[in-house]
C-alpha cells in the first residue's frame, strides 16, 4: 500500500475512533437492558415523592399551628389581664 504519509496517520485514528464509538454503544446497549438498578431508582422516586408531600403537609401545619399559638397566646393575654384587675 503506497499511500502518502499525511493518509497514514488518518487511517489509524479513523480505526481508534470507531473503536470507541462502538465501544461507547455497546456500552449504552448493554446499561439500557440492565435491569439490576431500577429497583434502586423506584425506591428513590417514591422516596423523593415522600419527602415533598412531608414536606407540604408540614407547611400547612406550620400554618394551622401559629394560628392555634396565638389563639392560645390571645386567650392567656386577656386571663391575665382579667386576673390581674
């Protein structure tokens, strides 16, 4: 094969390069139909969704309870004014 020196040099990283793209695809195939981890990603799903509906029931609670304290702070308030007189 009689071929310049500039082609040589291509020739190899033309191989190197499809290589590794069929490499990196079998890779990708191989991590697509593995199943083994999807349990590990349903339990974080489910354990994310948890934590945010925690987290709204907490801030209406958050709510109803400042509500609840200065009711109970207001009622205490005037039984110590009243007692007080």
């Amino acid at each position: 094969m009689n071929l310049p020196f500039s082609e040589l040099s291509v020739i190899p990283e033309q191989q190197l390069f499809e290589r590794r793209t069929n490499t990196v695809i079998s890779f990708l195939n191989a991590f697509c139909k593995e199943e083994d981890g999807q349990d590990l990603v349903e339990y974080s799903l489910l354990l994310a969704f948890l934590a945010l509906a925690t987290i709204g029931l907490l801030t209406n609670a958050r709510t109803s309870l400042n509500g609840l304290w200065g009711t109970v702070a207001t009622s205490l308030n005037t039984a110590n004014t009243t007692a007080a007189s």
